[in-house]
C-alpha cells in the first residue's frame, strides 16, 4: 500500500503559520507513488470523526478538474447530489458518529497520527529563528481579542483543535481561509446560502420563512467598550455630548469618543510634563527649601569674600529692624541713633534669659561704644532685658556665617569664632576679659580652638556639659549655614539624574558609532559579520547552513516540481542556484567590488498618487540606472487612484503609462476586481494591469481606477498608501500559499510571468518599497540585496535619506541635519540590536520569504502580518493613528511584533536623496502625521516583552525612553530655555543642568566628526538647534491637539479636491458577489483555453514553453514547434469568444 501524498499546497509555507506544522516525510517502506493520479489516491476519505477525539486528517485533493466557487454556487446538483448535500448539511450541527473504518482507511489514519506526534516533538525541540511557542503573541493595544496564552511544553490533554484560519496541513480543511475581515468572511458566506438557496440546495420550509431583505438603519456603534475608552470618558465627564454636537460639530458617536481619547492623552501629556518640571525644579525647593530665616554674614564678590552690609542691627547672632530698635531703647530711656547701624549691640544686654550664668558669670559691660565717638548706657547703668526685648518685638532673622568666615584670614572683621552645636561664639570679650570663670579645661579650649568646632571637646567634660547654656548666652553671635537632610538628598538625587542621563546618551551615541565603525561594512561582504558582531544573526541561526538551504518552487513550474533552487533551469535561477554561465556573464559586464555577488529576485515597488512627470522619471530611472542584475529586478507600480497633482495636466496614472514600453497586445487591459481597505461599497475596487518595460527593466504598473459607480466621483480608485502595499503582499501571500486568487491578483500572476520570461511571482524574496519622489543612489539596491542574502535573520532594512532640496527655504534647510541625526544616531544606535523601529516607507526593503532548512517561511506576507494590516473598519483613536496616518512604521511594528527574534537592519551604504516639504504648512501637516503615529506605535511596541535586551539594557527600556522623551518634547524646549536665560542672569548658575544641555548639544557634533568627516554638518547643526523650538514645541503641541485629525492635510494637493475630511465613512454596501476568487488553475485554464484533465496537473504555461506539435495534416505534413512566446495571444487579455470546432486541444503539462 502506498503512503499518502503530501500536500502540495502547505508543505513548504507551513513554518510562517502560527499553528502550522510541517508536512509529513516520506517514511522508508511506505514509497510514494507520483505516477498515481492526485485524484484517485484519496478515492474514499476517511469518515469525520466526533470533533474531541478526530485524528489527524490527510489532505483533501485539490486538482485542477474541480468546479470553481463561482461554478459550485451556480451550477444545480442532481437529485441524489442534492440529497446527499442536504444530509451533509444537517449533519454537520452535532458530531458524525462514529462509522466502521476499512482496513485502508484505518492505515490512513495511524500514519498521519504518527507523523502528527512526530512532528510536535521535533517542533518542541527545534532551534532557530522561529521560536518555540509562538503562539503566545505578543500584547497590542489594537487588538486586544489576540492575545493567547504561551502553550506548554507538555501537554496533559489533547491539543484543542484549531481554528479554521489556523488549520493544519493535516486536517481536513480544504484550504487555507482567506485573511479577510470577519464582516467580509460573513457577507460571503450570507451571499453563499443565498445563492444554495436559489438553486434548490435548501429546505423548502426555510426557503418559505426567508424574509425579504430590509434595510435597516445602522445603529450607533457603542463606543465605551475598554477600560480606556471609560478613562477618557470620566476624564471630560464635564463636557456633555450635546455641547459637542451643537458647539463643536461633532455629530456622531465616535467622533466624540475620539475628540474624548485626545483630551485625555493631551492631560496625561501634560500630567507627564509636570512631572519633569518638579523633578528638575520643584524637588529642589521642596526637599530643600530657600532657609529665609538667616541672613548671610558675608558674601563673595568678584572672588572676595566681603561682609554684608545692613541698616537692620544684632543682638546675640539675631536680626532686629532699626526702626523697631529705636523703639525699645526709647522705652528704656536711651536715644538709639543711625550711627549704630550694621552693629552688634548684644554688650548692653544681658542675654541670660533663663538663668544659666549663676550670678551674672562673664557679664558684659552694659555699655555701646559707637564707631564714630561716644557710647550708650542705661540710665540706672544696668543691662537692657533681653526677656523685655523679646516681648516688644520679635527677631527678624538669624546671622548666617559659612565656614570661610571663620578662617584667619577674615578674623579681622569677625573677630575670634568658634562652633558649638549649630551656634557661632565670638569669643573677643572672653579673652580681652583674661578670667576663667568655666574653669582651666574650658578656657584652654576655648582659648586654642579659634575657627573649629568645639561640640565634640565640652560634650564629654562635665565643666563643658555645664557652660555650654552660658556660653550660648553670653557670646553668641549667629548660626552656622549647613544642608539639611532634605538639602543632601535632593542634591543626591539630581546627581543621579544627571549622571544616568549622560550616561544613557553617552552609551547610546557610542553604540552608534562601534555600529557604523565596525558592523556596518561588514554587513554587505562576503561572510557577513562573525563573533560578537552577529550574536543576534548567530542565535537566529545564520551559522546553520541548513538555514541557507531554501524550499522548492513546485506550484507553478512543470520543471521544478520536487526540486530545490539549486536547481539550474531559468525558472530557479535566484540567488540560491544561478547557473554558471549566467554567474559568469555577470561579473564580466559587473565591475569587480568587495560587495556579496549574489542574485536575489527582487521587486521594486512604487507607490504614486498626485506626483508629476518630473517626480516620477527621476524614480523610475534612478531604479533602472543601479547597478543590480536587469534579469533579477521587476519594477512594481501602483497608482493610487486616477489623480492629477495640483500644477499638473495630465494624471498620474496616464503619466505613468506613457512613460512604459508596454507590449502592442497589452495596451488596453481589463478592469479586474479586488477588495480594498475601505467600508461599505467602497470595499470593491477596479485596477488595471499595465505590463511591459522601462529602460529594459521589467515594469508592471497597477492603476487603480474605480468601480463604475465612482468613476465620475473625484478621486476615484483612490484608497490609501496601506491598501497599495496591501495588493502587492496578499498576493504574494496567496502564491507563496497557492491560495485563491483574485481577478486582479491573477493578472499580475500571468504578465509578470510573462515578462520574467518563465520566472513565476513564487521566486521573488525580496521587494523594495520607495516612494515616487525618491531617487536611488546606483549601488543602493546592491547593498542592500547583499546584505540580505548576506543573513537570512535579517526580515527588513533601511538605507540613508538624504534631502536633495536643502537650500530651497528656511524650512527646508532646518530638516537637513534632522534627517542625518534620525539615521545615523537613532537607526545606527537600534541597529546593533537588530531592531530598528522605523523602516521610512520612502525608501525601505522587506523579505517576501526567507529560507529554512529546505523550506520558505514567509515573512511580509505572512498571514498574521497581513490580517493585522489588513483592518478596513478602524473605530478607536488608536487605530486609526497607527493604520490611517503612520502605516510604515506601523508595518515596521508588526514585523516586530510577528518576528521579535529576526532583525531589522540600517545600512548607510545604500543611499537616496528625497524632496522635503518647502513651506511651513505643508511641514506642519506632515510632522502632524508622524509625531501622532510614532507615538501610538511606541506604545504598541513597549509591550512588546521579548525584544532584545533584559531590564535597563534592553530594547524595550529603550522605546519606553524615547516614548517618554517624545511626549515631554515641550516641556523640555521650555526648561532649555529657561536654564539659558536663568544662567544668562544669574550669579549662581546651575551646573548640573548646564552639563546635561551641554552633552545633548554637543555629542552630535563629535558624531559628524569621527563618522562622516564633513564639518558642513557642522553648519546644518547650528541651523538646526536655531529651529530647535519649532522641533519641540510647535510641532509637538500643533500634533499632540490634533490627534482626532486622521486626514493627510497639505501633503499632497490634487486638483479640485475640496478639503480633506480625513478617511470617509462607509457609503452604501458592499457586494460581495462582484468579486471572484480561483485557483490559479482555473484563471488559467479561463484564459489559455487548456482544459483541465482529472489525470495530469494542469501547469502554468510560459514563454519558454513549446508549442504542442498539432496532428498531421491532409497532405501528411506536419508543422514544427515554435516557441509560445512567439504567439502573443497566450498571453494576452482573454476574450470572451467561442472556441473554434476542429482546433486541437490547448497543450497540458
């Protein structure tokens, strides 16, 4: 008995499947027989089993004699076919019972239970790129009904079976589900029972109860349905929606939620800003508050320390007003003149308020002696009261001294000072005196201890325990000025602040230089990067030649089926199996470089809307002109929309065909259907495939035109950079998977076949994405193909944008060191992590595939990838700023998010030149659109948990910093320049703060420096921190209030557009039986005329392949084959005509 066949539809894509396992291998003793007809080797398909105890299944049998879905939803079964049906259908509610299995069957089932088992163990041990466990996503704010638990290792129950869009090859699905929306997935099936229904498949009784469809008003969307969205609301819980209605024109429900959702980001914003003011203000004055209970003794002046001068007079190391003096000492009977200002008047009082000096010890002279002649006393010749003084008025301050006054070089205008406790003692009366009335220890201390602190000498001595409360009375003279606690901390914490601020700025600026120093070079030469420059390509497995090994193209090639790339036929000649010849022919016409000589098939994509002639010829050559291999390049433009840019005169789309060397058979093609981003009828769309060359270099151009309902509307076709982007990666997705294939989808399948002259869409594995006012530098497209082939970890990489407009205006000339600083700081410094967190869409490359142990795993177009960026009803603010404003770097998310353990790359060799906006407006709208999108997806990628990296030394720490540091962008420019004004009048600057300002300012000048050796930058530099206000605040704040407006505002102008309300609603609805999905065999068989045949596989016909030599002639002549290319009928547009009686049957492979 001979082993199941494989399948052919999954087996070398399953790997990029979440749930996917790899086929079953053929075991020794169970042959394969490949000359058994696909459809009579599953004759009898074993019977379903209850769904908790199902078996693995074998594939079904896919041939290329099966009746279409349009065919199966029109054509009427017969009777018995009917019957049977309906019981297939009503059994399919409850569980099929078990049956009685033949002997055939049952060895059916233990083999592909065996190879089940067999291939999750191997799963559960296998390293390498795809981690084990995959199917634990990661966390995302956008679609939170994702997240899965992480399995376990061992399984102590049966494995839940999958979902249908998750099946095993080894189940019984028929085919992968389309990733299309659940509302799309329900239409199509609504529009199926109708259909089965018009033709009799259904129950007479349910026919009979089928209502008549209604419309039916859409009900409001509830929009409080996350915590967030009640968050938002409880925050502007004060502002009612019917003032949003009538004051703001804010009608519906879910524009009011998002105008909610921005007012309460822009109170976090701000709630974050003042945050960092406290941190870098407040917690100074509240930790350590100004102390304006001293006042200072002295001060320094131009490097002297000299004394303060005051009107106010002291007693004992206390502040009294003048005026209130005078006061008193008229109560006390005595006349207190000015002269004795700025004076000590503590020797006409006795200071001893609490008895401490037992009979009136070292009593003062109850006299003032004036510095200008003369003295003062009472009129009974006693000392003033100062129990009295403090009861008439009380101190205004303490007298402050530092611990330079105390130093001898000052002692002549302090006197003798000495510290005891927290007080300063001026001893000159003590030792003019000469007693000893302490007795001899505390005179000798006091005596040799002039300018130090004498706490510590009379602590432990009881003659110093018990004249310390005397001396206090009788010679104080102020406080000492000393730091509190709070003082010490705050200034311990803002030395950490500062010295872990430099250091991450530090550390960040030198891993961007080792990065362009030591790692940038090697990417693109033979061998790559080794050693502790690849880790992350060594632990993805890079080193493994096993990985390097790629899958088969077996789907569309009659050549190849079986057969790896190493393959020498035309068809598999990429990178991994160039014939020799063809290896040779190409380094003689190449010149000789130290660059990876590899040849992948790449696609050069192209994404226009309103660009002009000029615009568009300066892209489309400058790709043509690189240096990469003509035979392994195909350029791939989409139009989005028939637009004509503002000062043109012909649209875009009519510029781009005439500027095409389009095939005389192809000149007018066909309208073909596909769905669109978009809700409700603008869901279908039309596009036109226009094939030939331009500058030699195969050209596929797709115009999107609309349906007919749109075609007198303005804009029509148009439906967004992402849904372009989306065209060229479902279908990729679809050939990868040999899935279903759209009208439009198959007419790209069929030209660019035709124009790769036999190369299938299947070996393409890389595309280029530029935008239509870019232009390529000659060697960029080598450099970066080198480095992909160089390491298969790499997923996508991004090259260096620079502006070829700098000096058109000011506003243009403050983006120049912008745009170098964003590449060569932040993208070399993510790159040594293998994670750059924006691949710019103007000039970008993805992997379509990458090679695994004999296999592809699709990496653009894998199907998670595409569901999430394929989401056409956006309702949340989130959404809609990660998918309707930023989709590049939400792309660059996604593939992050899919692949955390693949790389993303920067290469600086590979360079282009872009035009930047001239005028402020149009700048205005576009930072809008980026400042609104890379904050929502930092927030989408801080939740990501296994980037590289652990704690503060990880990727993820990293985007939270620059998440943080982008939302305080504001507050920070304010503090700036606060510091520079506050330092610019200021006797007493803040350092700290100064060193930090000075290490942001400074570091990207030595960057230029030891990088790129240009001091031109140096000037850009300057012009750039002059603007530094326009970058952090008024762009920031500008993006910040508008994040509820998802237009692309004064980007790019068309004529006659009125004003962009941003993405519309839907309008009316979508009709789902418009659109036609086949297999490739049947669109194929549709348009060459082959028909089918049960027993042979039907192959795709190219331009290499022969012509079938017809029967003989009457006259016993036959005619010789030709070559098919030579007939361009076959590849042209079918039409819709009858076949010719008599002819011979179309050729079959």
């Amino acid at each position: 008995m001979s082993g199941p066949p494989p399948n052919r539809d999954m087996r070398h894509y399953a790997p990029a499947l979440r749930t996917s396992r790899s086929p079953p291998t053929q075991e020794r003793g169970t042959p394969h027989n490949r000359n058994t007809p696909r459809h009579q080797q599953h004759r009898s398909p074993p019977p379903q089993q209850p769904q908790a105890h199902r078996a693995p299944q074998p594939p079904p049998h896919r041939s290329s004699h099966r009746p279409t879905s349009t065919q199966r939803l029109s054509q009427t079964p017969p009777a018995a076919a009917r019957t049977r049906q309906s019981r297939q259908s009503s059994d399919s509610a409850r569980p099929a019972a078990p049956q009685r299995l033949s002997h055939q069957q049952q060895q059916h089932h233990l083999y592909y239970q065996h190879q089940h088992q067999q291939q999750q163990l191997r799963n559960r041990h296998a390293g390498g790129v795809q981690r084990q466990g995959s199917l634990g996503r990661s966390r995302t704010l956008t679609r939170p009904d994702r997240y899965r638990p992480r399995p376990g290792m061992i399984r102590t129950s049966p494995a839940p079976v999958p979902p249908p869009h998750r099946s095993l090859p080894f189940m019984s699905a028929p085919r992968p589900v389309q990733p299309m929306s659940n509302r799309l997935q329900l239409q199509l099936q609504q529009q199926k029972i109708r259909q089965q229904q018009e033709a009799g498949l259904a129950r007479p009784q349910a026919r009979r109860r089928k209502p008549e469809p209604v419309e039916e008003d859409e009900e409001e969307p509830d929009v409080l349905t996350s915590c967030w969205a009640w968050t938002a609301y409880l925050l502007t819980i004060c502002i009612p929606g019917i003032c949003m209605r009538t004051c703001c024109g804010k009608k519906t429900a879910l524009v009011q939620q998002a105008w909610r959702e921005k007012l309460a980001l822009v109170f976090i914003i701000l709630g974050l800003c003042g945050v960092l003011v406290f941190i870098t203000y407040g917690l100074t004055l509240v930790l350590c508050p100004e102390n304006r209970s001293n006042s200072a003794y002295s001060v320094e002046v131009d490097g002297v320390r000299r004394p303060i001068y005051s009107k106010d007079v002291r007693v004992y190391g206390r502040v009294y007003e003048m005026d209130r003096m005078k006061d008193f000492f008229a109560t006390q009977g005595v006349n207190l003149t000015n002269d004795y200002e700025n004076m000590d008047l503590g020797p006409i009082f006795n200071g001893d308020a609490s008895g401490a000096c037992p009979g009136n010890v070292a009593l003062g002279p109850c006299r003032l002696d004036s510095p200008y002649g003369g003295s003062l006393v009472t009129p009974d010749g006693q000392c003033l009261s100062i129990i009295a003084l403090n009861r008439y008025m009380s101190p205004k301050a303490n007298l402050g001294f530092d611990w330079i006054d105390l130093q001898p070089e000052y002692r002549h205008n302090t006197g003798p000072l000495v510290v005891l406790g927290n007080w300063v003692l001026n001893l000159t009366e003590y030792l003019n005196d000469g007693s000893s009335p302490f007795g001899s220890y505390v005179d000798r201390v006091l005596t040799n201890s002039a300018g130090a602190d004498i706490s510590y000498q009379l602590l432990y001595e009881s003659d110093g325990k018990h004249a310390r409360d005397c001396l206090f009375a009788r010679y104080s003279a102020g406080v000492m000025e000393s730091d509190t606690g709070g003082c010490i901390a705050a200034q311990i914490i803002m030395n950490i602040m500062l010295a872990v601020i430099v250091v991450i700025i530090v550390v960040r600026y030198s891993m961007a230089t080792t990065f362009l120093w030591f790692i940038a070079g090697r990417l693109v030469k033979p061998g790559g990067r080794s050693n502790w420059l690849a880790w992350r390509s060594i632990k993805g497995g890079n080193e493994d030649p096993a990985n390097h090994i790629p899958g088969p193209y077996s789907y569309y090639n009659p050549h190849n089926v079986g057969s790896s790339s190493s393959s020498t036929s035309i068809s598999s000649s990429s990178s991994r199996g160039t014939p020799s010849s063809q290896q040779q022919e190409l380094a003689v016409r190449r010149p000789e470089t130290d660059i990876v000589n590899t040849q992948l098939y790449t696609i050069m994509m192209v994404t226009c809307y309103s660009e002009g002639y000029e615009g568009l010829r300066t892209t489309l050559d400058s790709l043509a002109k690189t240096t990469y291999s003509n035979k392994h390049k195909c350029f791939f433009i989409v139009a989005d929309g028939m637009i004509t840019g503002a000062g043109e005169s012909r649209a875009t789309p009519d510029i781009i065909v005439d500027m095409m060397d389009l095939d005389p058979t192809m000149r007018e093609p066909k309208a073909s259907s596909y769905v669109a981003i978009a809700d409700g009828e603008r869901q279908l769309n039309m596009a036109k495939v226009y094939a030939g060359h331009y500058r030699g270099v195969p050209c596929v151009a797709v115009i999107k035109c609309g349906t007919d309902e749109e075609a007198n509307k303005p804009k029509a076709g148009n439906r967004g950079k992402r849904d372009s982007q989306l065209i060229v990666m479902q279908f990729f997705q679809r050939i990868l998977f040999n899935d279903r294939l759209s009208e439009l989808d198959y007419e790209i399948f069929w030209k660019m076949t035709w124009l790769m002259r036999g190369v299938t869409p299947d070996k393409f594995e890389l595309v280029l994405m530029v935008d239509a006012d870019t232009r390529v530098l000659p060697d960029s497209l080598t450099y970066m193909v080198a480095a992909m082939a160089n390491d298969i970890t790499i997923m996508g990489l991004c090259g260096e944008t620079r502006i070829a407009n700098k000096r058109a205006s000011w506003v243009s000339a403050i983006q120049v060191f912008e745009y170098y600083i964003s590449h060569n700081y932040a993208k070399a410094f993510e790159s040594l992590f293998g994670i750059v967190t924006c691949l710019p869409g103007c000039f970008s490359m993805y992997r379509i595939k990458a090679p695994k142990n004999g296999a592809w795993v699709p990496i653009l177009a894998n199907p998670d990838i595409i569901l999430e960026y394929n989401q056409n009803i956006v309702t949340t603010l989130h959404a809609k700023n990660l998918l309707l404003l930023g989709e590049d770097r939400f792309l660059s998310t996604l593939m992050l998010r899919t692949f955390p353990r693949r790389q993303m790359m920067y290469v600086p060799q590979a360079r282009c030149k872009t035009i930047v906006p001239e005028t402020f407006k149009v700048l205005l709208s576009q930072r809008r659109r980026w400042i609104n999108s890379t904050v929502h997806n930092l927030m989408e990628l801080v939740l990501v948990s296994d980037l590289c990296g652990i704690a503060c030394l990880s990727m993820q720490f990293s985007v939270f910093v620059d998440l943080i540091g982008t939302l305080v962008l504001p507050a920070a420019i304010c503090l700036t320049v606060y510091l520079i004004v506050n330092t610019a009048i200021s006797s007493n600057p803040q350092w700290q703060s100064l060193a930090l300002l000075v290490a942001i300012l400074g570091l990207p000048a030595v960057l230029i420096a030891i990088t790129t050796f240009k001091l031109v930058y140096i000037m850009w530099m300057c012009v750039y921190l002059i603007a530094l206000p326009i970058w952090n605040f008024i762009l920031p704040v500008y993006s910040y209030w508008h994040f509820d407006d998802f237009s692309w505002g004064a980007t790019r102008k068309v004529v006659g557009e009125k004003k962009d309300k941003g993405h519309l609603d839907a309008e009316g609805k979508f009709d789902p039986s418009r659109l036609v999905m086949k297999k490739w065999e049947d669109w194929e068989a549709e348009r060459t005329g082959q028909k089918i045949h049960p027993r042979n596989r039907l192959t795709l016909i190219t331009p290499l392949d022969p012509l079938p030599i017809p029967p003989a002639s009457v006259g016993g002549v036959s005619s010789t084959s030709s070559p098919m290319f030579a007939n361009r009928q076959r590849f042209s547009t079918p039409i819709n005509t009858p076949p010719v009686m008599g002819t011979p049957p179309p050729p079959h492979h």
